[in-house]
C-alpha cells in the first residue's frame, strides 16, 4: 500500500513539474499597435494601416543571434479603445501582415463576416509556419487591413494585440 501512495505522489510530482519547465522554457512576447479608423473612410473598400514593432525591435530586432526559435503567432485580438462603449459591428473583415526587412509579408491573423456587437474579438490564426526570421530582422512591421460594411459616425481608435511564442534556443 506504501509503494502506491509512493509512486502515485512520485507520478504527480513529475507531472507538476513537467508543467512549470514548459511554461518556463517558452517564451511568450506581446506586440499592440493602435489603428486609427476614421470616418472619412468608405464602406467596402480596404484600408490599410502600418506600424512598426518597436517592442520586438528591442528585444530581437536584427539579432540573429538570439537565443529563440520555432517563433509562432499564438493570440490575435482586436479592441475598440475610443469612442468609449464602441463596437466592432461596423467591420465586414479584419487582416493582420507581419514583415521585416529582406523578409516577404506573411498573414498572421485574421476574421471574415464579422457580426458582433462587442468592443473586441479573437482573430482567427494562420498556418505560417514559424516567424524567426520575421522577428530577428531590423524593420518588423504590422499591417493591419480592414474593410468597413459601413461607414463609422465618429473616429475609431483600435488596439491589435498579438502575441507571439517561442522556445529557447539550444
């Protein structure tokens, strides 16, 4: 009866602490930019706004060097940060490009149809495989694309937030 408690508290202990070196071996890092919707913009036609990463800049921009790899895009979500109580109900689609300089621009996220009238939504992530050369370039840019189903009353500011995972490398 000793040899089961034993091993089941052995079985449990390796378990926990398989969980906390995953969680400590990957590496999660942000990166929000702020669009700025205007009113002046047109329903059904795409808009385009570009940012520069500054925080991924900071960390491993034009750093080939860095101790990362197997860098992957893991959360994708967009806010209405004024007017205050906005809604995302005036978007028809919402698409977010990340690049870098000597690097072509991939689609990291995105969302069709949209029909909601909350102030954010998950963007649907997509299959690009890893982004370490993306990320340890000098120059990382988002692009967001967005396309109205009808014109806003007032000036809209968003926040993309994305977040991007990553193990150390060896």
């Amino acid at each position: 009866m000793k040899n089961i408690f034993l091993t089941a508290a052995i079985a449990s202990a390796a378990l926990v602490s398989c969980g906390t070196v995953q969680s400590l071996v990957q590496n999660t890092f942000p990166y929000t930019a702020n669009v700025l919707v205007s009113t002046e913009v047109p329903a059904d036609k795409e808009v385009s706004s570009t940012a520069t990463a500054s925080n991924i800049q900071t960390w491993f921009g034009g750093n080939n060097d860095a101790k990362i790899k197997d860098v992957r895009i893991s959360d994708a979500k967009v806010s209405v940060v004024s007017p205050s109580g906005g809604t995302l109900n005036a978007f028809k689609s919402i698409k977010v490009y990340i690049s870098s300089n000597g690097t072509g621009e991939k689609l990291v996220a995105s969302r069709s149809n949209i029909a909601t009238d909350a102030s954010s939504i998950n963007l649907d992530l997509e299959n690009t495989g890893f982004l370490d050369s993306v990320v340890k370039s000098t120059g990382v840019t988002v692009r967001t694309v967005y396309e109205l189903k009808n014109q806003t009353s007032s000036d809209m500011n968003l926040r993309v937030a994305l977040n991007f995972s990553s193990v150390p490398a060896n």
